[in-house]
C-alpha cells in the first residue's frame, strides 16, 4: 500500500481527538433529550429537486453515481440522488412525508454528517457533523418555541469544556418591515447586502444596497443605522423606533424579538444579544434567527446557527412551520484543536489493564476483567506475557490509571501514577470517580 | 412541495423505531468501552484506487461528483472520491496514514454508515449503519485476540432486547490446509464455491468445484464432508482428522480455531459453534472468521461478521495485521422492526410535561422545568395554556408518563397513567427509575 495521504475538507480526527468529539456530543445529546427532543435521523441523500428547492446551494451538492450504472455520467436527471448539505430541508421532507405518522408539535434532534463541495479553508470544510434542534408544527407555531432555543443551546453548550458563547439574535421581520417601511421594495437583496457587512464593511454595502436593491443615500444609511443597534436587554426596540421608522411588520418582529430577549434575559443571564446586523444566508428564514460566536473566536463566525421557517414545509393546504439550530460540532471543535485547547486524560476508555503472569495463566486475567468490566469497570487484558515492566509501559503509554496483578496469593492493584499497589479483589475493588472514565477539559493556557 | 416518497434501499425509522436505535447503539458502545476499544470515525471517502484494492466490490462502490464541477463526468479518474462500502478499508488506511501516531496493539471500534450500490432487497440496504470493533498490531498480531472477538460481539448482543444468537466460527487456514492436502492447488476458488453451499446446495458446489477449481469427484467429496463439520467444542478436530488428511497450514488452523473455541467455552458457554462451511466472501480473510445468527432468524444470514486479516495493511516494510468484527445494526434492526419484535415505552425522552395554566404563566412552568432538568429529569413545557385536559393528552399520545400543575398555593404532579396526583416540590421530586427514561423491549409474542 502507498502511503495513503490526507483528503482536503474531510476531517479525521487522532484518537484523543476523537474521544473529545465523543464526550461533545454525548453532553450536546443529554441536553436535547432533557428538552424532550427525540432522536431522529434521515438517510444521507436526497432527491436533487429537492436539494435545491431552497437556497443558492446548487454549487455546493455532492451527486451520487454508481461506478457500474448503465447511465452515461451526462447532466444529472430529475431522479439523480444528492448528499444532505445540512439538516433542515431533510427534516422538513421527513415531516411532510410521515405527517400522518407524527406528534405535532414534533420535537427532534438530528447528528449526523453533512456535505458541502465548498473549497476547504480554515474552520470549513467539505464533511462535517451537525447537532441540530428544532420544533415543526401544524399550521401555526406559537412564538414561544423562537425563545426556547438559545436556552436548550446555552445549556447544551454550558455543559462542553468550551469557552463562554454568545448567541446573537434578530428577526427577519424587523429587517423586512423597516426596508418597505423605508420605501425599498426588493427587501431580500436589501438583506442580502446587509449580510455582507462584515466582511465588506459598509461602504460597499450602502453601494450594493444602492446597486441591487435601488436603495437611495438615505435609505441606504437607514438600514446601516438598523444594522449598528446591538443591545443584551430590550433597549434595542427603542433604538430602532428612535430611526422613526413604522410598518405593522417590523412592530410584529419588535414584540418578538423583545420576547425572546426577556426569556433569556430571565432564564440565563448574559446568554444572548439582540443585534439587529445578523441576516443569516439561507432565504428560507421567516421571523427569529440565531449566531453564536465563542468569546475569543469571534474572528471565525458562527458555531450555531438557525432560525424559524414558516414555508419550507408544506403538503396540499397543510403547511408546517418550524423553527432550529444547528451546532457546528465539527466547526468548533476544529477551531479548538486548533488552538489545542481541550484535553483529555487519556486516549482510551480503559480504566484497568490486567497483567498476564504467563501465556497458560491468560485465563486467569481474563476472569479478572470480566469481574471487573460486569462492574461498569473499563479493563483490558495485557497482549503478552512479558515482564512487568513491559506491561506497565502498555498502560503508561495509553494513560491508563492502574495496572492489575492476578497472584496465587491473592491479587493487587497498582496506581502506576504514584506506585501505590494494594490488595485487592476483582469483585469488589472501585477506582476513584475520576478515574472511572477520561476527563475532558480546557487546556489551561498562559495569564 | 409534492409528497415526498422513500427511495428504495435508503431506509428511515419512525420516532419510536429511532428510540429502540439510540438505545441498541448506546448499549453496544458501552460494552465496547468496557473492553477497552476506543471510539474512532473515518471520513466517509476514499479514493477510488483504495476503494476497489480488495474484494469484488467495484459494483457496489458510489462515486461522488461535485453538481459544478468542471469534470465532464465521464470515467472516474484516479483522484476520484467513492463512499465507503465497509470500516474495515478505511480503518486499515488511518492505520498506515497515522502509524507513526498511533499506540500498538490499537483497537478501536467505529459506528458508522456505509453506502453500497447493490440491488435492495429484504435485509439488504444501500445505506446502512454498521457497528465495528478490530484490533491492528504491528508486524505480528497475537491469536488470543482471535478468541476475544466472540466474547465482546456475544456481551455486546446481550445487552439487547433481541433473540438470542450463535456466532459461527471458522479459520481459513483449515480449509486452505484441507484443499492443499488434498491436492487442490487453486484453493481460492474452491473456497469461493463452498462459500456457495447455503445458497445452491452441495450437488451445485461440487459441479462448481470441478469447473472452476479442478477438483475431482473425490476432492469435491472431501471439500463436502469438511463443509459438513460443526460442534459447539473441541471435536470438530478430531471429525476433522478423522478425514486423513494432514497439512502443516491444516494443523496451525485446528490448532487456533480450537483455541477461540475454547475461550468462548470458558467463557461464554453455548455462544459459538465451530462451524466449517462458514467462508466469507470477502478475500481478505487469513485465520479466524466469524459469522454471526439470530436465533429464529437463521434463514436472513448473518447479523455480525468478520474474521483475521494480515495483509490488508502495510507500509514498506511493515504490516499491519488485524482482527475484527463488524455488527450490521440496521440489517438487525431492520429485520426485527420487519418481524414487530421490538417495543419502547414512549416515543420521546420526555418523562414530565409542564402544564401551563395561563400563557402570561409561562415562565413560572419554565421554572419548574429548568428545576427537573437540573437533577436529570427530562422535561417539557405544554405548548399552550389549553385545557388541562388537552394538555394531558399532549402527553398520553406521546407516552409521558407525568404532567406537572405549577399552582399558587404548591405544584402537584399526576402519573397520567394510574390518575394519582399528589404534592410535589419541583427541587425535590423524583420519578421512579423504571419512568425516568424509556424503556426499550421485545414485543410479547403469542405462545
């Protein structure tokens, strides 16, 4: 075999890494399901019609072909199958097609992979894993599900060695009814320019916003003055009727998004900000959207992200609004192992390695492990009969805590970390809570 | 949006159905742990050269092609990317991709989809979740690890609510030894059509073994007689000398087959049966190999297989030889769903639903639930200040087991089953642990 190399945009992480990525998302699940959010996943594919139904994805879809089909590779039919780029437009199929078998409001939490045939760059990449979170109702979708959001993300992104988030939130109400309530009446383009604010800065945008969205000098400063408001309490509502701007729409996105701040504001302080800059992309979006930035990685965007739809689901009359967000698992934790700031005790789940005293005394150790492990007590077996010193460098090596020694006499366990050995018997013997499973924490860095 | 419709060979589960998957994976992943196997993922790529290396699988492979891309789509190229068709390919390229970084012996386990063009059928997939452990070490791989195997997959599948099952064990080197010793030169083949037997019957298999191994009428006896034998002990040995032949590969075969079939006596009564006609399509194979049966379930084939391989991995000079063993979940899951035979006792992890008494309430309800949440008791809040009665069948059509009435004067909690109610202090209550998650089980079936 040649030495095989690295593949750009598909991440894999080392054996550390990956015990890290584990713990992640085993702390992200238990928060979904204290929520009350179930399990769901979809098939990876989708037909392509209904990939690109929404969205300017087109240039994004990784299409499927089998090496041996009869069909000629040529431009992709109404039947050609395409890898999800993310969780929301399969979801949104799901519901439709199993509307008749679900519980409205449907509450589901989707990790899984998705795939982008974006060009790799730092924080982006072309596989990578999603945990997202959202609520799909029938008809109608009371508001209040726009405020449960940043609380379940807080909590499950409070329990991650992470540092501090901050969840940025606007609505795309308010957005649209100050743009008409402006005069503008292409409102998306108009969005779409203000998107761009950061990475164009407002220059350029008052000059697309006058390119693409016909926008005056003064309408063009208005919507930069909308997008500079930026507040963690309710103050921001008066800042944007301060502008003296009025539209039924932007009242109705006002009074939500106050909601949504006042929920926060009670059930975790400091969690969000209301700043009225943040557009989101995707045009599927309707009323609350949502970015998170970790404190210190602000300079790479969002971790999190989402918002509510009102129209991406429907069948015949009935249509199924929604709102969610998605935590950018593989994102984050490629911008902290980047930096090297989580860690983990060591590299294996196992807590105990059991010595072998000699090859035709393997059996022995092997009782001893499974005492051990129908105790909940993680142990391997040693792979060879060497000397002990041996052994003990297995474990040392792996991180492992203890090293066990079955005896004629009775057996021991050492602590390899401070050489303390001591009686003991399988059945009975606990290693301390700490050492029962691998630590995963934050790197403490220099001051 | 019309309906949507679901494609052929890409299954999707119900809520309830992904329940009884989130809980069958996370039992097997704990047993897992328990013996040491470190998680580990792979992209779900690989270059098509790595892909088509082993096996007969070219039919099977997906490629990949960007929708954009400025390809033609004519034939793949050598950069080009295919899905994976199996973790055994990719394990064995982050091996030689990250020898330098890795610990020896490295085992590790791996729970992912795989993707193959096959023609779907009844227990057969195009997309599918397998569950593996392997164990690689460098240049020699010790035979112990051979016999450990059984005893992981055969606590893994106890710890489910399924049938019981029987793993099957074989070595190649026995049927090669065997086809040697009889004088058949192109072992391969004959392997390759007594692999057939279950399928077209001995009389096809000895037509086959003529034609495309050279065997006589007498050869193909044998290789029929040595298909024929199978004990749960030792004495497939003898039954296997008492044929006459000798061959110095034949020995070293009974000799380790006999050594896993011991260790699983000791160990594991009654899980594994030597088993001589079991084969393996797979080419791969060097020693040991596996294939595993659900009790009343025979006719469907194998749910857990694998076996040794010593040449799937090298670089230069070194080798990587491994053993391991692959649980085919949705294949399981798949057929048991098919057959009812598995329940849970509610479709979401909720086990208290917050009622809300008026909706200017609904924080005090969001207090309540914050407090559950907090001592690990998943929770929900009622959509809406409804009725309590609606309120209370939100729950019973979901299967939550307790609604929870915020009042002025003290909350109460009624277990909506028996219709009990009685005093509860939200920092205080606490479920019984049969209620606190949903329980996952085989379905009672008549007689």
């Amino acid at each position: 075999m040649s030495k095989p190399t690295p593949i750009s945009g598909f991440p894999e992480w080392t054996p550390a890494q990956q015990m890290i990525e584990q713990s992640v998302l085993d702390r992200i699940r238990t928060t979904f399901e204290l929520y009350g959010f179930a399990p769901l996943e979809t098939r990876s594919v989708e037909p392509l019609d209904q990939l690109l139904r929404k969205g300017e994805t087109s240039k994004e879809v990784y299409l499927l072909r089998r090496l041996q089909s009869d069909d000629d590779g040529g431009p992709a039919g109404d039947d050609a199958l395409g890898l999800h780029f993310d969780l929301t437009v399969p979801f949104a199929r799901y519901v439709v097609e199993n509307a008749g078998r679900l519980q409205f409001p449907f509450r589901r939490y989707q990790i899984q992979k998705v795939w982008r045939g974006e060009r790799p760059q730092e924080g982006r990449y072309r596989e990578f894993l999603q945990a997202d979170i959202d609520i799909v109702d029938r008809d109608t979708l009371p508001a209040h599900y726009e405020a449960e959001m940043p609380l379940v993300i807080g909590d499950a992104l409070r329990s991650l060695p992470i540092p501090p988030v901050r969840i940025q939130v606007n609505n795309r109400k308010i957005c649209e009814g100050f743009y008409r309530g402006i005069g503008l009446t292409d409102t998306e383009a108009a969005l779409r320019a203000v998107d761009k604010l950061d990475k164009i800065g407002p220059a350029k945008v008052a000059e697309l916003l006058a390119e693409t969205a016909g926008a005056s000098e003064a309408q063009a400063k208005a919507c930069l003055a909308l997008a500079e408001i930026s507040a963690p309490d309710t103050s921001f509502a008066d800042a944007v009727r301060a502008l003296g701007v009025s539209d039924p729409l932007l009242d109705e996105g006002l009074a939500e998004l106050t909601a949504v701040v006042q929920t926060a504001a009670a059930h975790a302080p400091g969690l969000c900000v209301a700043d009225l800059r943040i557009a989101r992309g995707l045009d599927y979006y309707t009323g609350t959207v949502y970015e998170t930035q970790m404190i210190g990685y602000e300079r790479f965007g969002s971790i999190c992200s989402g918002g509510r739809y009102d129209n991406l689901a429907s069948s015949g009359n009935v249509r199924f609004p929604g709102v969610g967000i998605s935590i950018g698992v593989t994102r984050m934790l490629g911008l902290l192992f980047g930096a090297g700031a989580l860690t983990v005790s060591r590299d294996v789940p196992t807590c105990v390695l059991v010595a072998v005293t000699a090859e035709e005394q393997r059996s022995a150790s092997d009782v001893v492990a499974a005492a051990l492990r129908s105790r909940g007590i993680a142990t391997e077996v040693s792979p060879s009969a060497v000397k002990f010193g041996k052994q003990i460098r297995y474990a040392e090596r792996r991180g492992i805590p203890y090293v066990w020694f079955p005896g004629a006499d009775g057996d021991e366990v050492k602590d390899i970390r401070s050489g303390e050995q001591v009686a003991a018997v399988a059945g009975q013997w606990t290693p301390p809570a700490a050492d029962r499973t691998p630590v995963v924490g934050r790197a403490r860095t220099g001051a």
